[in-house]
C-alpha cells in the first residue's frame, strides 16, 4: 500500500513537469493583414516534434479553413488536451489546400506560429513554432508572403 502511494504521488507531481494535463482548452488563432478577401486560411495545428514543416499537410493534427473578412480570419481549436502545439496558416487564394509555389518559394501567403519572417537561415521547425498550451488562449500569427 505504502508503495502504492508512492507511485501516486510521485505520478500527480512529475506528469505536469513534462507538459502532460488532463485539462482542456480552446485556442483561437487569428491571421490579420492578408493581402485580399480572396479564398480561405487554412489552419494546421501540430503535436508532435518534427511535424513541421510539413507542405502537404500530412502529419498535421487538427485543421480548419475559414473565409476572409476584412483581409482578417480566424479559427478557434476547441477542446485541445494541454500540450505543446504549433500551428502554420495558409492564404489559400485560389482554395485547392495546397501551397501554391512560384520556382521555389511559394506564392500563396505562409506563417507559423512564434515567426515573424522565414528565410534560408529561420526555416521552420516545430521546435521554434511551438508553444505550451495550458490555459485557454488566443495567438496572432503574421501572414509571410514570399
């Protein structure tokens, strides 16, 4: 018994050290400045560490698209677990759900959640993109056009 409540105690005061919670959140991400009202912002939230980046949107955990308002969108993520998260948003203009790119780079406005510009030397990863939820939450994420 004693042993048992070892094991316990130990389990309630390690377990949130590590980003673990049995808590739930909203996270609403907004996207401002677009450059047009011209097709729908994709939404992708991650989990895990090496998601990003991620230009098919394969290993993504949640997502939503929305339409634009007032060169403005928003979505909120209901009912996360507390974690550690990422998100990347996509100005979908012509709304086929992929990143539409020019010789390279793409063409189609791009952002990550903790980025405010992306280049050759602050390429995106899900280390640098991610953030602790742990609280209901609201994030701006700049919208990066190439």
């Amino acid at each position: 018994m004693k042993n048992l409540l070892t094991l316990l105690l130990f389990s309630v005061l390690i377990f949130p050290v590590f980003g673990q919670s049995n808590e739930y959140y909203d996270l609403k991400v907004v996207v401002k400045e677009l450059r047009n009202n011209t097709g729908v912002v994709q939404f992708s939230l991650y989990n895990e560490k090496g998601s990003i980046p991620d230009e098919k949107f394969e290993k993504l955990y949640k997502s939503g698209k929305v339409k634009i308002k007032n060169n403005t969108a928003e979505f909120t993520f209901r009912v996360l677990k507390g974690g550690t998260y990422a998100v990347n948003i996509l100005h979908d203009e012509n709304a086929d759900g992929k990143i539409d790119k020019g010789w390279v780079l793409p063409i189609e406005g791009i952002g990550f959640s903790n980025y405010t510009s992306i280049g050759l030397t602050n390429r995106p990863n899900f280390e640098k993109a991610s953030f602790l939820l742990n609280r209901d939450r609201e994030i701006l994420v700049k919208v990066i056009y190439m």
